[in-house]
C-alpha cells in the first residue's frame, strides 16, 4: 500500500465517523513479531562481566513481565564460556529455557562492530536465542549494508529458533534513512522513535502514515517505542503516549521502568536505589487500578485480545462532527482511540463503552462522560445496542 484510503464513512447513532484508512491488516499466519511487545532490560545489561546474581535476577524477572503481557524480552549479549565461570554460563542456559517455558521470547543487544559480541551471538543463538539487537542507528556511525547481511547469515547458519530477528532503531537525526535501509537489507524491526517527539495530533498522524506507507510497500512490521515520562513531560501525557503507542499495528517496544511511571534509565552505573525503589512502586501499583502498571497491563491484555498488532489502522476525521485539531482519533482494528491534547473537555460519544482510560474521565451535562485534557481513551468501533425499557410494552 503507497497511500491512504479516500475517506470513509460510518453512520451511528452519535453521527457520521468518517475515517482515511493508512494501513490494511495482513491475511493468513503471521510471524511472532510482526505484533510482539519486547520488554527492554534497562542497563546494566548482561555482559562480558555478568555474575550468577545478575542472571539470577534476570530470571526472577521472566514470571512478573509475562505476568505484564509481553512477548518478548531483550537483554545484552551473556558471557561466553572462558569470559566467566561455569556457574554463570549454566545460569543464561537456565533463563533461555525458563523464558521458552514462560512463552517468552529472548533478544540479545549486540554491538554489531564488535568481534567479541558476534562470537557472542553465535553461540548464545546456537543455545536458543531468538534475534540480535543492534541498538540506534547514529549518524555518525552507520552500519554498513554488507554488514547486516553477514549478521543475517549468522542468524541463519546458528539459530536454533524458529523465526530469529534482526532489530536495530534509528535515532532522531537518522530517522530520514528508513526507506534507504529498508529497501537495502531485510530488518524485521527499524524501530522508529519519532513518535517519543511529535508534539501535535497532525504531526504524529504524519508521522505514522509515512512511516507504515514505507513498511508496508517492503513488507515489513511497524515498530515503535512507547515514551517515558522524561519524553512526554508529565506522567498523565506519559501514560496517554503509552495508551496512543500499544493501540499501533506493529511491535511495540517498552523500555523497563515506563509501567511503573519511572523514567528510562540511561546510565550503565548500577543504581541500587533505582531497583529499590521500582520494586516499592510495584507493591503500590499492583491491583490498583489507574495506576500506570495496571493500566499498562490492562492495555497489553486488550491489544492481545483485539489482535491489534495485526489490525488495519484508520485515521478518524468526523466522529459525530469533525475531530478538533488538538484532538488525535484513529480506529485499530474494532478499538476507538481518543486522546485528548487541548485546554478543554472532550464530549466523548454517548453510544460507545469505555474499555480503558490513561486517567479520571470528567462528567459533562446530562451525566455524558467528558474527556479531560491529556488523556487517552480506549472505546468499542461499535455502538452499543439501545438498552430496552423493561417497562415497554411488546
């Protein structure tokens, strides 16, 4: 597909919904990561200098992010046998074993100009490894075509795992070479984080057309990363951006810490106060909901159920009367999204039921649900039937 829909519209009771279709849900089987969620180990990663205790941790975490509702995780690349004990190299064994049993897939950041790390991932993917990441793309240092061929023969000549990945993410500055790199090498994942940027509806909905008109013509998946609070600017735009990011066709990538409301760490240093204090907001936030974890997970689950990593995506122009500019609308698959980025309320339809909200809604006159500012809304595509007075006569 090279280009959007004409408009369409839909007659409810609410009005007419008049939506510009940009990306077509594919037919038959479709591969684990054309819709994955990976969760992103924060650093420190494992690595050439890895103790039992770091993988021990690593696998501790397995049950509470499937829990969560990923598919995948990603962590560094593991010590090879010689780098460090037996102890250790047993203990990665154990978690590629224990995430294949959990339903989880495992990808290894790698340095992909680093001899050390594609011995690395030579013999971590012959052990059961599902891809490599290869982390951003800088301008300063692009990786050269030849290069990610030589890494898709590795993958093909030593994964022992049906369908292995390559990943890798273009930064700011290098967001302009997608369609060079995606009609020049085969990446299951060109990671585009643009959307972390845009600051208007118009501006993300430019972004994502352009960005899914190139994939699509190539064949290939969206992928995108959720923001954190940092990149959005206050917690509720942070857990509006998430609720906007998990509705998208594709893979989506969320970065350790965002479902408890913590910024992304950065820093290689370990932060013992960090892990502290990350296990304290799990405790607050479990079971409550509203709280950035359970509406995450609540999230995640709904895209599951929805198959939204696999729906066609439609920008919505008309819902009961033309979307204000400062308010982003689009269809994924049978979910209505509406978020919210003016100064004022936002009447939501009356016809459709709430599945998820990224915070409190407002109540309007005659008790008609208000969407406040910097809110994201999940709704149903499809009007409720009108419930029958039981008082009327038959």
């Amino acid at each position: 597909m090279t280009a959007p829909s004409p408009p369409t519209g839909v007659a409810t009771a609410a009005g007419p919904v008049t939506t510009r279709m940009v990306h077509r849900a594919s037919r038959g089987h479709q591969e684990w990561w054309r819709y994955a969620v990976v969760y992103v180990n924060e650093p420190p990663l494992l690595g050439a200098v890895a103790t039992e205790q770091d993988v021990a941790q690593r696998i501790a975490q397995l049950r509470r992010v499937s829990r969560l509702g990923v598919q995948a995780i990603r962590i560094g690349c593991p010590p090879l046998p010689g780098e460090a004990g037996e102890g250790v190299v047993a203990a990665v064994d154990e978690l590629l074993k224990r995430a294949r049993r959990t339903g989880l897939r495992v990808i290894l950041r790698v340095d992909p100009l680093d001899p050390r790390d594609e011995a690395c991932a030579r013999f971590w993917l012959s052990r059961g490894a599902d891809g490599l990441d290869l982390g951003p793309v800088q301008e300063s240092a692009p990786v050269s075509h030849a290069r990610y061929r030589e890494l898709h023969a590795l993958l093909a000549e030593h994964a022992r795992t049906e369908d292995p990945i390559l990943s890798t993410r273009l930064a700011p500055a290098v967001q302009a070479r997608a369609a060079d790199m995606l009609h020049e090498d085969w990446l299951h994942h060109l990671v585009d984080a643009d959307l972390l940027h845009v600051a208007s509806p118009s501006e993300l909905i430019a972004s994502v057309t352009a960005s899914l008109r190139i994939r699509d013509a190539l064949g290939t998946a969206g992928a995108w990363l959720v923001p954190d609070v940092a990149e959005a600017g206050t917690p509720l735009l942070a857990l509006s951006g998430a609720l906007v990011v998990l509705a998208m066709p594709g893979a989506v990538y969320l970065r350790q810490g965002i479902e408890l409301g913590l910024p992304v760490k950065t820093s290689p240093e370990r932060d013992d106060a960090r892990v502290a204090r990350a296990a304290e907001l799990l405790e607050e936030q479990r079971g409550v909901p509203g709280t950035p974890y359970e509406t995450i997970r609540a999230a995640l689950r709904l895209r599951s159920d929805h198959r939204l990593g696999l729906a066609p995506l439609a920008w919505v122009e008309e819902l009961g009367g033309p979307v204000p500019a400062q308010v982003l609308s689009f269809l994924c698959g049978d979910i209505l999204v509406v978020v919210n980025l003016g100064e004022e309320d936002l009447p939501l339809p009356e016809d459709r039921e709430v599945l998820l909200a990224s915070g409190p809604l407002a109540v309007g006159p005659g008790a008609r649900q208000n969407l406040p500012r910097h809110t994201a809304v999940w709704m149903w595509q499809e009007p409720r039937p009108p419930v029958r007075d039981p008082r009327a006569r038959r």
